[in-house]
C-alpha cells in the first residue's frame, strides 16, 4: 500500500505590524464596590439631600414696575419718558425710592 500524504495545515502569512500596535493593553477589571464603600456612599447622598431640604427658600424678588411712578403713573421708562416727561417736566426716576417720580418723593 502507498503511504498516505498528511495534509498541510494552511498558515495566513503574518502582516507586519509595527511594535506598539501588538502591545495590548491589560482589561480592566471592574470591580463592585465594597460594603464600607457603598456605606460610605450612601451616607454622602443623605447628607446632601438632608442639606437641600434645610436650605432657606430663596425668597422670590418681587419685580417693581419702574415704567410708571406708583403715585401719578408719569412714564419713568420709555417713548413718554424720553418725549414728554423727562424733557419738559424734569421728571426721573427718584433715587430715594423706588418706583416713584422725583416729585412725588
């Protein structure tokens, strides 16, 4: 009988790759956390939403119209202000206080 020949196992060629593409970098390994870690954790989100419910409510500012004065409503702001009021009556804004006409302080 005639020897039988083994078949040859097909090897791909190996492309050139430069060093640094062949490293390969570690996996990484992600691990849960441990108890103390979790406790710790939690403790931090309590406290933060212990801190914002004890947070003081910002009062909402109340927005004084400055366009009118309060007592005469003369224009403090705006096209009748800069036409009519602020040149021929002499009439701004007063500095003590707010919202009203310098008349009617």
């Amino acid at each position: 009988m005639a020897k039988r020949k083994k078949a040859r196992k097909k090897v791909r060629s190996k492309k050139r790759v430069s060093k640094r593409k062949s490293i390969k970098k570690a996996p990484i390994i992600l691990r849960r956390k441990t108890k103390k870690a979790r406790k710790i954790n939690r403790k931090k989100v309590a406290a933060r939403r212990v801190k914002l419910q004890k947070a003081p409510v910002k009062p909402r500012s109340v927005k004084i119209s400055l366009s009118r004065c309060k007592k005469c409503k003369v224009p403090l702001k705006g096209i009748g202000h800069k036409l009519i009021a602020g040149p021929f009556f002499g009439i701004k804004p007063s500095k003590k206080k707010k919202g009203h006409c310098n008349k009617c302080e």
